[in-house]
C-alpha cells in the first residue's frame, strides 16, 4: 500500500508520539502534578524522602531536598510525624544523595495529604519562618 506523502509526515509522527506517551507517567510531569516527594525505604530500615532522579543508566540514584525520621516527640509541630532534613548534620552534606540501588527496598510516591507530606511542609514552614 503506497500512502501519500503528507500521510507519512502527519500518521507516523502520530503514532510514534502515542507509543511514547505511553510509557510515561502523566503524575510525573511538573506542570500536571506540582511537587512530587518519593519515599526511598532502605535495606537497613531506613527511610528517606525527597525529589528522586532515577536515570536508570546507573548503578544508583539521587535523591535531593531530602528528609527522614525523627522523635516526634522532640519536633515543635503537633504532628505524629517529625521529619528533618538532611544537611543539618555534623558533615553538613551538600543537597543531594546518591544512594545504591542494591541498598534499596522499595521506592514509592508520598501521598499528597499522608503524614509525611505534611511533617515536610510544616517543617518548611518552620525554617522559612526562622530566616
């Protein structure tokens, strides 16, 4: 079957751009889903959250704007939660944490309205409020 020309450059292009759009996850994109905070949950038992790239070429991924676990009982919000961010710390790490995927347990997206999300953004709040 011999198409016309104009055929190829509009169906082909078409057809390729819905295979593609296929395999990308809509809630990924930042324009759909505004801020999107991933869990990286460890081997070890810990647990980490922030924004994650995951290239997929190498042997670990990054996680950035991280967060984890404290004693709640400690924190000066009145949530079940505490969460502090990383670079705090006595080595003052630079943003950015480059974890090994053979570390890891399970990755997974925290819910907008969890917990978690909001121990983030009260602690935001908190450090934007002490500058």
């Amino acid at each position: 079957m011999n198409l016309p020309g104009w055929v190829r450059w509009l169906a082909l292009p078409a057809l390729a751009g819905a295979i593609a759009g296929a395999a990308v996850d809509p809630a990924r994109l930042p324009f759909v889903a505004g801020e999107r905070i991933d869990a990286v949950l460890l081997l070890d038992g810990q647990a980490y959250f922030g924004h994650l790239e995951d290239f997929g070429l190498s042997d670990t991924v990054t996680l950035r704007d991280v967060y984890y676990f404290q004693d709640a009982r400690a924190a000066t919000t009145n949530l079940q939660v505490a969460l502090v961010q990383r670079g705090t710390e006595l080595h003052a790490p630079a943003d950015g944490m480059q974890i090994r995927r053979d570390k890891i347990l399970a990755i997974e997206h925290v819910g907008r309205g969890s917990l978690v999300a909001n121990a983030i953004a009260a602690q935001r709040e908190i450090e934007r409020l002490a500058r």
